[in-house]
C-alpha cells in the first residue's frame, strides 16, 4: 500500500471519528454528575471587524474590546445595550500612548480604564484622556504575552498580578532552566516596580530536569478570595497558592481531563520536533476559573499517537492543509466542571460560544460567540454563562 493511498485511509478513517466525536457534542456523560452551564444573558454590538474583548464591567455596564491591525490599534468602549459608545487610539509614538500594551485592558470604574504598556501604569477616562502614567522600574519587551478575552491581570491588594513574560535573551528550551525561573509579577501601580513571585513547586513535571519546548508551562491563573489558583499549561493540576507573601503552595487539585495528551518533556537536551508543532499537538490548559463553588476548565486534549504520526510525518502543502482542517475539526477546546476538591462534574464541547475566552468579572461568568468561519457577521455576541444543576 503506498504513502498516499495510506494517507487517504487515515483521513477517511479521521473524518469518522470526528463526526462520531461531535455527535452530541454538548451533551452529558451519563456517569458524571448533572451540572453544566447555561446562558443566562447575551450582549450583541454591532460592528465589522476582528475585536479582541478585553474586559467587562457590569457595574458600569461597559463592555471595553480593541481592533488590532498592523497601523492601527482603536480602543473602543460599548454599552450593554449593544451601543458603541466611544472610540480612539493610543497607538504608536504619541505623547499619551502607552507604548505596546503588556495585558488586556481593565477597566477601573465607571469611567476609567487601565492600560499596561512599556510606558508603564496609564490611566484613561471613557474619553481617551490621560489621567496619570507611572513608569516601570524595569523595560523590556516580554518574550510572551497574552492579550485576549479572559487572560487579565488581577488585584492582590493595591498591587495587580500578572504572568512574568520572559525576556528574548534567554533560550528557555534549555535543559533544567525551569527549575529557576520565576512565573509571576507582583506590580505596583504607585511606584512601577515589581516583585517575582511564584516558581515550580517541588512536584511539577517542570521541576523533572526534562527539556520542554518553549511555553509549554505557560500559566493561566484566576484570583478568587485572595487565593490564586494557577495551572501551569500542559501539567493536568491547578495549584492554590495563599494571596499573602511569601505567596506559599497550599495545595494541588489534580484533574482528570478527557483523553488528555499532553507534553511530558525530554530526557535529551534538543528536541525532536519543533516549538509550532509541538504546541498545535500537546494538550494544555487555557483557561480556568473559580465560578462560585465550582472550578471551570478551558482545555485543548491534544493529538493521540496516531494523530501526532500523521501531525509531523512530511506532506504535500495540500496534504497539510486538510489534516490541519480534519484535525481542528476533530479537537475542539473542550469544557471541564469540577468540584472544589477536583471531582469532575462534567466535560463537554460549548456549541456556539469559546470555552477559552472565559472572563470573570464582580461575579458575572461571560464568554464570547465563536465565529463563523463561513459568514462574515456585522456584529459579535458575549454570553453570559451560570450554573445549572
């Protein structure tokens, strides 16, 4: 049998499974328990383009999202009744920008909003004016960032915490570097300065003295009583770290995540496949939050062996191209509820709104609307989610 015809067999036999796979996507596993979430409220903007939501504010009722294009980056501010209400730009070398943004925005209060950028801590008003800018002690351009619906900094506080970025002059694929690298920043919005907080606790994979490829621990974390829970990409577990410094390990809830592939790192120093492949391949984590008693989980399962065969084998750009449509189709992000001692409650696949765009603000749990990659829509929806039993 050659390459070729194998290669359509394993398509074929791919599509099936898919589409036995989506049948009833969204539907519970008889064994777990009967919650999922439902959505209780929805907010419809109309507008034409690629917005990146980045913080909601239902005190306000304000909805905060960008449009990031190469010459371009319009800050944009909508009602929860679905008006814009206004809209600028801070972008490029302009006295009152806040240079390349570090983290989502995030709104202050009524009519205020934050920005985290290389210039520093900048504060708007609803109108675009500058309000105060305090300078970072310490400039860099991260070597990672996150600038997506559900990924913001939190409060510890009067201090904000985000995810540490890196910096382009170290190669973190080296063997053993994990093992020293702090994950967290503790910044202070008076002063500038930052504390590293946060490093692998002692039973980490990421402690293993295994290479890993680049980011495959990046953390998503929430803020939740002063208590932060993170989970360190691939790695099924989510940490409960105290909110007080020295910010010590109180616990680890392991999770138990519907056929989960994820990287286990390398005994040897280079490794076999390259940083994109791996990545598009491995299972992780993308999101988690702890809404009212519950943990949800944002996952992507990762590709099997025989997936991650046919993912690196060599194929024809065309041949690329549909494994790349079959497998996407194939492995949707997924869903997972769990208890507060890690019990899996249920796991399934959202049908119209993306699991990893989870924001969770004064409460309120709110995701937005997938896109449909076949109509272009003049508008775009978030959902608000709650529990149901």
């Amino acid at each position: 049998m050659n390459k070729t015809l194998l290669y359509l067999l394993f398509l074929t036999f791919t599509f099936s499974c898919s589409q036995n796979n989506n049948e009833g996507k969204s539907t519970q596993n008889g064994n777990l328990k009967n919650i999922t979430l439902e959505k209780i409220d929805s907010i419809q903007i109309e507008y034409l383009g690629n917005p990146i939501v980045h913080d909601i504010h239902p005190k306000s009722k304000t909805v905060l999202f960008m449009e990031i294009e190469e010459f371009s980056n319009d800050i944009m501010l909508a009602d929860f009744e679905g008006n814009i209400i206004n809209s600028f730009s801070k972008f490029g070398d302009v006295p009152d920008g806040y240079g390349k943004l570090l983290a989502p925005l995030q709104i202050l209060g009524k009519d205020e909003f934050l920005a985290l950028g290389l210039k520093g801590f900048s504060i708007y008003d609803f109108l675009g004016n500058l309000h105060s800018q305090v300078r970072l002690n310490e400039i860099y351009f991260p070597d990672f960032r996150r600038i997506a619906m559900g990924h913001t900094m939190y409060k510890l506080g009067n201090k904000h915490l985000n995810i540490e970025g890196g910096t382009r002059d170290i190669n973190y694929d080296k063997i053993n570097l994990h093992s020293d690298i702090f994950l967290f920043n503790l910044l202070d919005p008076s002063t500038g300065f930052k504390e590293p907080i946060i490093q692998f606790p002692k039973t980490s994979i990421y402690k293993s003295g295994k290479t890993f490829y680049r980011h495959a621990w990046s953390p998503v974390f929430t803020v939740v009583e002063n208590q932060i829970f993170v989970a360190f990409g691939g790695e099924p577990v989510i940490y409960k770290y105290s909110g007080k410094s020295p910010f010590e390990l109180i616990s680890r809830i392991p999770l138990n995540l519907k056929d989960y592939n994820y990287f286990e790192g390398q005994n040897s120093e280079y490794l076999e496949h390259d940083f994109f492949g791996l990545f598009k391949a491995s299972g992780r984590i993308e999101n988690i939050k702890k809404f009212e008693d519950k943990f949800i989980v944002a996952y992507f399962q990762g590709y099997d062996e025989v997936d991650k065969e046919f993912h690196f084998a060599k194929k024809t750009p065309g041949e690329s191209k549909e494994l790349r449509e079959r497998l996407d189709e194939k492995y949707p992000f997924r869903l997972a509820i769990f208890d507060s001692l890690g019990n899996l409650l249920n796991d399934f696949v959202p049908e119209d709104y993306d699991p990893t765009s989870m924001l969770l603000r004064e409460g309120q749990l709110w995701v937005k609307e997938k896109p449909d990659p076949n109509i272009e829509k003049e508008y775009f929806r978030l959902y608000r989610l709650g529990l149901k039993d």
